[in-house]
C-alpha cells in the first residue's frame, strides 16, 4: 500500500484505508456530496465523495475499513483526497496494524520502567497511591498502556499517554537532581499521574476522538477526580500531603488560559508544569522532523508559533 505521508498532488491511489469519519453535507449550489476521513498509521487525510449516489460508490461508515480508489488533489494548500470508487474491504485485503500510528517504543518495557519509577517513590503513602494506579486497577492499566496523550499535536499514537508519562516523570526526577530544595516524591508521584484523566477524555482507537466526559470536563478535571477516589481508599492519607498532589495536577498546564484551573504555587507544581510543556513541544518538533522533505526548513509550525527548521545531525 501506499501511505498517506507519501501521497502527492496528482497520485491516483487505490488501496485499503480506515475510514475514520464521514459525514453528509451540501456545496453552496445545494448538492449532496460527503465529508470523509481515511487514516493509515502515518496519517490522515481529507477525503470528499461528490457523488454519493455513483455505482461505483458502496455503503461504509466511520470505523470501517474501505477499499478506495481516487486522486490526491490541493486545496487551498492542503492535499485532499478526491474518492471515485469506494467499497467496504474484505477479512484479508489488509493489516490492521498498518493503520493504527503507535509508539516507537515496546508497551511492556515502558511499562516495566515506569514501575521502576514507581517504586523509587519512597513515601509510603505516595507509593500506595501510584501502586493502587499501576499495579492493583488492572482495568486502568489495560486503557493506560495503549491510550494516546492527544487527538493531535504530540504523542497522538497508541501508547502515547504511557510514552509521554514515563518521559515527564525521567524528567522530573533530573530536576529534583539539580534542585534539592525540590520534593522528589511529590514531583514524580504528581508526574506519573499528571494525565490519567486522558484515559477518559479521549476514545481508543481507531477513533481517538474526545468523549463526551472529555469534552465537557477535560482530562485535568477528570484526573484530580480519579485521585481523590483513590486516596479516599488509602486510611490515613495526609490531607495536606493530598491537596499538593491534587494542586500539581490541577497546575500542570501552568496557566489559566491553557486550561488549567490553578496556576502553580508550589516549586513541585512548577516543575511538573515545565517538564510537561518541555516533552510536549520536543515530541512536537521530533513528528515534525518525520515529514519527508529535502529541505531542512520545514515552514511555520503553528504549535511551535515557529517557522522551524531541521538541525543536521
């Protein structure tokens, strides 16, 4: 097959896709014609059927995966798919793992070292709270390992979520290395758990769209509910000891107008919030660097609000 991050202005491509989204919908001149999504595992692209009602255009919905044969065209400096023939495929016409973008790195070693991470966390308390995550809710464990941490922008693969914790708690852990006046306990612990609430704000994939849950409460929220529950559960669990866990996850985008309800206030809620933003933006610039260009420069980059350029190595 040929993926999507290959495809160019004028290729005619016949091959397997997942269907990601479609919707009906109507030109200016009031004709029917439909709004589809298809994904591989190196992206996605939009897709426009402009005559639904062809022969050569057969029944398929979002999820599916759909034999599709047409044209890569532009607009408005955007590569689209022109879609002429559509069916749904068969068991045996593809792979499934061709369309499903994951981590570069093995689920089960990651996992493996953010135990080790976990058990680095010396307070008593604090380990029960991770472990009661991480060791006894097998169910969470399960939609952890293979969530994204984003529907785009960074680690928006499966196992996203689980690449990009363990990458902000290591980071975490150097800054309490340089800084002693810095609680490690508290930083780590707050960083392993900083994005659970991911694990029900976006939906698995194939769809890795946001829930309702998500949309209307978001992540943050969601997270610093999932941990109150849980410390609940733990007897004697220090109320303050709690409140600044709880107050590192309600921080940790560090501002107000990106979402979260607090600023920080404490130097571990701090940390978190630059550790998280620092992965963020290095994962941004690593997916960037993927694209397929000969030149180093590789144009405006509107989450890096950057026109960036590709360092030789």
């Amino acid at each position: 097959m040929i993926f999507i991050e290959d495809f160019k202005e004028g290729d005619i491509i016949q091959g397997v896709y997942l269907c990601k989204s479609k919707a009906g919908a109507k030109t200016k001149a009031g004709k029917d014609y439909e709004n589809v999504v298809i994904m591989d595992k190196t992206g996605q692209i939009d897709a426009k059927i402009w005559d639904p009602s062809s022969p050569g255009i057969m029944d398929f919905d979002a999820n599916d995966f759909v034999m599709i044969k047409g044209q890569v065209v532009s607009y408005n400096k955007t590569l689209q798919f022109k879609v002429d023939n559509a069916r749904k495929a068969e068991p045996g016409e593809y792979v499934e793992c061709d369309y499903v973008p994951a981590s570069r790195f093995n689920a089960d070693d990651m996992t493996a070292e953010l135990l080790g991470v976990v058990d680095s966390v010396k307070n008593e308390y604090l380990n029960r709270l991770l472990n009661s995550f991480f060791r006894e809710d097998t169910a969470f464990v399960e939609k952890f390992k293979v969530s994204s941490a984003a529907k785009s922008v960074h680690h928006g693969f499966m196992g996203g979520l689980l690449e990009h914790t363990l990458s902000v708690a290591k980071m975490c852990s150097k800054i309490c290395e340089n800084y002693d006046h810095i609680n490690r306990d508290i930083t780590v612990t707050s960083a392993l758990l900083h994005d659970i609430g991911k694990t029900r704000e976006i939906s698995a994939f194939p769809q890795n769209d946001y829930t309702d849950e998500g949309n209307l409460i978001g992540h943050i929220v969601i997270g610093y509910g999932m941990i109150r529950e849980k410390i609940a559960g733990i007897e004697g669990f220090p109320e303050v000891l709690g409140n600044e866990i709880e107050h590192c996850i309600l921080s940790h985008h560090g501002q107000l107008e990106y979402g979260s309800p607090k600023k920080p206030a404490t130097v571990e809620a701090y940390a978190l919030a630059m550790a998280d933003n620092m992965d963020a933006h290095f994962e941004t610039f690593r997916e960037a660097f993927e694209v397929k260009n000969s030149n180093n420069w590789l144009g405006f980059n509107k989450w890096l609000d950057s026109n960036i350029r590709r360092t030789e190595i």
